[in-house]
C-alpha cells in the first residue's frame, strides 16, 4: 500500500513530500518503507512541486526491423597469403 509521508528538512526548514511503500523484510521480521522522493511542499499553497523531471516514456520506432543491407562494397588484395 503506498503511502504520502511528509519529512521536514531541520536545516533549510524544506518539507519534502515521499511516496512510501511498505514491504516485509523477511530477514529481520519487520515492516520496512522504501521511499521515493516526489517533490517538495510549497509553503503558501500546500501543494507538492516536483523536484526533477521525470523520463518521458521512450516510443520505438514503428516498423520492420532487420538485417540492413549494405550500401558500400569495396575489394582489396592483401598480398600473398599461405593458408593451410
């Protein structure tokens, strides 16, 4: 179940808002929460301005894909060879 957990920055006085996943860790037979940092909380509006960017989903290329075919060919003599 994800979670947003709000966390005060003490030294800039920052509230930063995380998106919080809770798993059990089978190890140590806790709860754990792994965190994912989405933004920061504007002070007068109280809403949550991203950080970063995020990545654009890459689209692929419509079409066939394959061997290309080579456009240069080109010959060239090496000399005398001795294969065995």
């Amino acid at each position: 179940m994800a979670a947003i957990v709000y966390q005060t920055n003490k030294k800039t006085g920052i509230t930063y808002a995380y998106e919080s996943v809770s798993h059990w860790d089978k190890q140590k037979q806790q709860s754990r929460a792994k965190r994912k940092c989405i933004g920061r909380v504007d002070p007068q509006t109280h809403k949550i301005v991203p950080t970063r960017k995020r990545k654009a989903p890459t689209v692929e290329p419509k079409g066939k894909r394959g061997p290309v075919p080579s456009i240069k060919t080109t010959r060239s003599f090496f000399g005398a060879n001795i294969l065995v």
